[in-house]
C-alpha cells in the first residue's frame, strides 16, 4: 500500500524494519506498483535496498509495466540495473 501511495517515508521505514520487497499482493510486486506510478524515486529507493527488477507475476514485469505505459525514465533504470 506505501508504495500504491507514493510514500516515500512509509516505504523507508518498511525498508529498514525488514519488510520484504520483493513481496506484493495479488499480481503486483512493490516495484511493478512504483512502476504502474511512473514513481522514479520509489523504483530507485526499492532497487537500491534489493527489490528483483525480474520478479514478476504470470502478467507483469516492472520493465513490461513501464514499457507499457511508455515511461522511458523507469525503462532505462530497471535496464541500468
């Protein structure tokens, strides 16, 4: 839900009290959410603290979900990385 809701802080202290994630709910990983949300900051604190840029569902990458919807900024992170 932090990451549905671009919070940054929640999403930190998540982070440092050991929150998995790579875990999602349903079909969305944290990353394919901060994805969905065109979330450039969300993507690289979650990329930085481990999230699987690979880790998908039957559906979704993160790398589909940005291509998808056409943002090149999230694109050439989730190819950086």
């Amino acid at each position: 839900m932090a990451c549905e809701y671009n919070d940054e802080n929640l999403i930190k202290y998540l982070i440092n009290h050991g929150a998995d994630i790579n875990k999602g709910i349903d079909y969305f990983t944290p990353l394919i959410i901060a994805c969905k949300n065109n979330n450039e900051n969300i993507v690289k604190i979650l990329i930085e603290n481990g999230a699987d840029v690979n880790k998908g569902s039957d559906y979704f990458t993160p790398l589909i979900m940005a291509c998808e919807n056409n943002y090149e900024n999230i694109v050439k992170i989730l190819i950086d990385h």
